[in-house]
C-alpha cells in the first residue's frame, strides 16, 4: 500500500531534519529536499512546530519498534534482552547514516519543558524506560528500578559516545558495563 502524501511528507521530512537539525532546517529545505511544495506541506500541517512533532513522533514509533524487536530477537531471556539493547545500539551506530538520536537533539534545541518537541523526546525516552522496567521485572532483578535508571545512563552516555566517536566501541564498552549491573 502506497503511503499517504502526508505520510511521505513525514518520512522525507525526518531524514533532512535528522541530518540537518530543527532549527538549521527552514521550509525552504524541506522542499527542495522532499520535492513537496509549500502549499501541500501547509495543507497537512498548520506549522513548522506540526511537522517537526509529527516527524517526531513517527521517529518514536520507528526507533522503538526496531529496537524491541532487535533486543527480543538477540536475547532469550528478559534480562539477555536488556544486555542486547546495546548489540542493537552497536547496529545503529555502526550505519552511514547515523547522526546520534534525534530527541536528545530536539531537547536540546527547544529547550523550553513546555515546548511539544520537548514534551514528545521527553515521553519518548520514557516509553523506553517504561519497557526495559518490565523486562527487568519478568527477570525477577534486584532493584529493577535503580538497574534501569543505570542502563538508561549507559544507554544514553553510548548514544553521545558515537556521535561525538570519542570511545572506539561505545556499544561494546557499555554491554560490559550493562553485565556488570546485572550481574551485581
């Protein structure tokens, strides 16, 4: 099945805020970039803030349906998956078009708590947690709150390893930490 004009718009439209930030990308470059027009792009959203919270949005459904299921297909058990969260993360890096995740960027560049971009990336890393909070549960894990919240860290501290390249093999460095905290 063919995806809605809107549809198309909000994935076209991921990839060049993705690449170009939210702010650095103006409307002009959105439609030189889709090949959309103006006028159809204003038809489907009211304003720049719509579309970036509908691209927002459809990268949250997207990133955490390809990472559940990588983590599920790599780990056998609950508290496997939580390890393999990071041989998923590894995946990501490791592609060409990795840019480092697009709601740390949101957040940082609306930095206003009441912004919907804020609110969204805000929720989106919760939804995250929300996940790994039940695997860490079915797992019968000690503390599975305080383990989270450690992951998390690891997670997010891997994210911005990689994007600034600082650490050879983020992922890998923090799987081993992440069997650490497990173990203990």
């Amino acid at each position: 099945m063919r995806p809605s004009k809107r549809e198309e718009l909000v994935n076209k439209a991921l990839d060049v805020f993705y690449r170009g930030g939210f702010h650095a990308t103006g409307m002009d470059m959105i439609v030189e970039e889709t090949g959309i027009s103006k006028t159809a792009i204003y038809n489907h959203f009211r304003t720049k803030d719509d579309l970036i919270l509908a691209v927002l949005r459809r990268r949250d459904e997207v990133f955490r349906n390809w990472l559940f299921k990588r983590m599920s297909e790599l780990g056998a058990s609950e508290a496997d998956q939580l390890v393999a969260m990071f041989d998923a993360l590894g995946e990501w890096f490791r592609e060409p078009s990795f840019k480092g995740c697009m709601f740390i960027k949101a957040v940082a560049e609306f930095q206003d708590p009441d912004h919907p971009a804020f609110k969204h990336s805000v929720e989106h890393k919760g939804l995250i947690e929300k996940y790994l909070l039940g695997l860490a549960q079915k797992s019968k894990l000690q503390h599975p709150e305080t383990l989270v919240k450690r992951l998390l860290i690891l997670k997010e501290g891997a994210i911005n390893a990689a994007q600034f390249r600082s650490i050879p093999a983020p992922a890998e460095e923090a799987k081993e930490t992440a069997r650490l905290l497990i173990a203990a």
